[in-house]
C-alpha cells in the first residue's frame, strides 16, 4: 500500500516559515537542512522547504491548492492561526453564508476555516470530528 509521508510548503523565509507553523500547529518541528523545517503531523511530514536558502537558484510559487489539517480543538487552532496573523480567507462559497476565514460547517459537513500563509500558501484547518473523505 502507498502512504503519504510529506507534504512541501514552499516559503521565501525559512525562519519565518518555522516561526509561523510552529505557531499554527502548536509545535516547534525541527530543522533538517538549512532550507527545510519539518513538522510531523499525524504520519504526514508539512516540509517548509525555501529553495535559496537550501543553495538552489530560483524561487518556487505557492501551493495552488489547500493543504488540509484535522484538528481535534479546531477553536484552538483558530486562535493560534489569530495569534501568528495568518491572512484568513474572506470570500464567500456560492450561496453565501459565512466567510471561509471563518469556522462554520460547509455544505459538505465539514467544520473549517481557511486561511493563506505569510507565502501565499493555502491551508484549510478542520475539525477531526467532522473530516469528509467521500
């Protein structure tokens, strides 16, 4: 069977990257190389990666689609997200209702909100209790 096992989250400022999640996902994580910052969550590494600092020309553009985290206290991780100055999402699904930086269900069943990294990285907290697989 194939497992997931990492997951990279291009930043600009690897320290700042490691400051950020550290705060977000309530963890220091550690340091694999002068680029990387890795952060074990749940089996699934979130690898902060920042190419020039790893020693590699060019930059790399942010992830174009949502990393998803559970989260057993989903408040709590809203309020560390609050606390870091994560940039919330403030549109609206179809429909309207309430904005996706805030925690609501969707229409799907999940309890969420979502937000962007200081990199422009997508990232969407839900809570455990409500995760939809399908």
């Amino acid at each position: 069977m194939t497992h997931l096992f990492r997951v990279i989250v291009p930043v600009s400022d690897i320290d700042a990257a490691a400051v950020f999640y550290g705060a977000i996902l309530n963890q220091p994580g550690e340091r694999v190389s002068p680029g990387r910052h890795y952060f074990e969550c749940g089996g699934t590494i979130l690898a902060c990666f920042d190419p020039k600092a790893d020693g590699e020309q060019g930059t790399s553009p942010p992830n174009p689609q949502h990393v998803y985290l559970s989260e057993a206290d989903l408040q709590a991780a809203y309020e560390r997200c609050q606390a870091a100055d994560a940039n919330f999402d403030d549109e609206q699904l179809h429909g309207g209702g309430p904005s996706l930086g805030e925690i609501a269900i969707r229409p799907w069943g999940e309890r969420s909100f979502y937000l962007h990294d200081p990199f422009g990285n997508p990232v969407c907290f839900v809570d455990e209790e409500t995760v939809f697989t399908g």
